[in-house]
C-alpha cells in the first residue's frame, strides 16, 4: 500500500473519489425513488420510497459508522 500511495498518488485519490461515489447507499437512494416512482404511481411512491431508503441507505450507514466508532481495527 505505501508503494501506491508514494508512486502514484494521483491515482490513489482518483480511486478514493470512485469508491466514495459508488458507495452503495449513495446509488441505492436515487434508484429507489425512481423506480418507487415509475412502479407506485406518483401518488403513492412516497411510503415505499421511505421504507426502502430507511432500510437500504439509512440502517447500513448508521451500523457502520456505529461499528467504526466503537471498534478498533485489529491491525493498529
């Protein structure tokens, strides 16, 4: 890893911004309300879009920054 970050740190970055971009819940969001919207109808996506941002987006973000909080990583 030190290799990387000492010979090609243009590269390191560009990968931290493709990972930060591609996190799951930030895609997940979007998509849910679109396709919520196209399949509910636009007076009744809401509940469903709510349902599925809390357990797609909101749940995974919060145990993880819980979990990144609380625990040590084992290699420090």
């Amino acid at each position: 890893m030190n290799n990387i970050q000492n010979n090609h740190p243009s590269e390191l970055e560009t990968a931290k911004f493709i990972s930060m971009v591609a996190h799951p819940p930030v895609i997940s969001i979007p998509t849910f309300i679109i396709l919520n919207y196209f399949l509910a109808g636009p007076d009744q996506f809401i509940v469903p879009t709510l349902i599925s941002i809390i357990f797609g987006a909101l749940i995974p973000i919060s145990t993880s920054l819980i979990l990144i909080k609380k625990c040590t990583p084992i290699w420090t």
